[in-house]
C-alpha cells in the first residue's frame, strides 16, 4: 500500500477507535472521576486506543466518502462509549444509593462530608460506600473487566453498523432499575433495623409514659447502627462487587 494511502487509513481506524474509548474513559468508575485530571484521561485513551489500533484496524470500516458519512460513524462510536460508561456508573450509583438509605436508618443524614466520587456533599455512609466500591473495584482487577468491555464492544457494536438505539434504551432503563434495587438490597438489614427499632420504641412508649424516649432513642438507633453496620459491611461489598462483574461482563459475552 503507498505511503499516502497507509497514513490516512491507519489515522482514521485509530481516531474511530480513540471516539469510542475516550467517551467511556469520560464516565468509567475510577477513570471518569472528577479528581481525575481530564489531560490523564485523554492521555490514556490516546495510548489505549494506539495500542488496539493494530488488532481492531483491519476489521474497522474504510474512511467514508462523504463528510456526513463521517460524521453519523463517529457519532455512532461516540455513542457506543458513553453507553458503557453510563452502565458502569449506573452500577456504582447503587453503592450512593445504600449509603442514603443507611444515613436515613441511622440518623446520620446531616453529617455531611465531601465526596469525591459525587463531587459533592454526601452523607457520610453514602461517602464511604462510594469511595469503597471504586476502590475494591480496582484492588479486585475488575477494572481490567471495564477496559475488556469497551474493546469486546467492537463484536456487538460493529463500527458503522446502525446502532439498535431501541436496545440501547431498554438496556439502560434495566440497569437503572437493577442498580437502584441492588442500593436497596445492600441497606435491607438497616431497613429491617428501623422498623424493629422503632416498633419498639413505641411500644416502650406506651408501658412507660415517664420515659422521655426521645433522649435515648438516638444514641440507641446511631450505636445499633454502626454495629450492624460493621458487621454486614464486607458482605454488601461482596455482593455489590459481585452484581458489578456480572454486569460488565455481559458486553463479553
């Protein structure tokens, strides 16, 4: 192949591929965080995608004719890499969601603190659920199961093929409502905590009007809390760790 037409073939494969691994890298946990500076970012993409351009080029589509043409297949890849990197993040989204059910269960709703995987103020279980879950993810090596899944995605998602965007919504409003269920599975024991705590309390109530319950009852629920939750904490990460793998592993097949 002549050098002026080796040059341009092997930049576009490697420009398509960078389009879809950068848009994941922008939302994949642990990469797409928001202390993570973007220049590292668009750096490890461009090194990931140099990397893949030999293996995935001479299955990748020839550069189109038309400009519009371009346009639609880049967009397209676009779309394929924020897709899974909004899977990835719905996924880790049930650990914020645990976390604010548990707060509500302990009484720790307005101790706040900054958290960086929300870029914001979060109560304090939420903050340590999030910042575990991204940690474990990588102590684990199931981010090597992230960056497996945006280059399986070149078997189901061909390049320049028309993208099923019919799928793609139902696959997204299914992990929306698994991640949301999965939160609420791994605070399940603090919901069962609140509701014996508090039956109880009322019942206490009744048989002794003279107790001021209200004094006792905080420390009583924050103490039982933080017990509970020591004890059930290395088993809702197992869990979560293990919903999070199979999820992502379905891109592999």
């Amino acid at each position: 192949m002549p050098l002026e037409q080796f040059l341009p073939a092997n930049l576009f494969a490697a420009f398509l591929i960078f389009a879809r691994i950068g848009a994941a890298m922008m939302l994949l946990p642990g990469f797409g965080e928001a202390y993570v500076l973007q220049r590292y970012r668009l750096l490890l993409a461009l090194l990931i995608a140099a990397l893949l351009t030999p293996v995935l080029g001479p299955s990748l589509p020839p550069l189109p004719a038309s400009p519009a043409r371009l346009v639609v297949m880049v967009g397209g890849e676009v779309m394929v890499g924020v897709f899974i990197g909004t899977v990835a993040r719905m996924m880790v989204a049930a650990l914020e969601t645990a976390g604010m059910v548990v707060s509500l269960q302990l009484s720790l709703s307005a101790a706040v603190m900054f958290n960086p995987m929300a870029d914001g103020q979060s109560p304090l279980p939420a903050a340590l659920y999030s910042m575990l879950g991204v940690v474990l993810i990588f102590v684990t090596d199931l981010h090597h199961l992230l960056l497996r899944a945006a280059v399986d995605s070149y078997v189901l998602f061909h390049p320049g093929a028309l993208l099923p965007v019919g799928d793609l919504s139902n696959t997204i409003a299914h992990v929306a409502a698994g991640s949301f269920r999965l939160g609420i599975e791994m605070a399940a024991p603090f919901i069962v905590l609140g509701i014996v705590f508090f039956c109880a309390l009322g019942i206490v109530a009744r048989l002794v009007p003279q107790l001021q319950v209200l004094f006792i009852a905080q420390p009583l629920q924050i103490m039982g809390g933080l017990f509970l939750f020591a004890a059930v904490l290395v088993s809702g990460m197992r869990w979560f760790l293990e919903a999070f793998a199979q999820q992502m592993s379905l891109f592999s097949g």
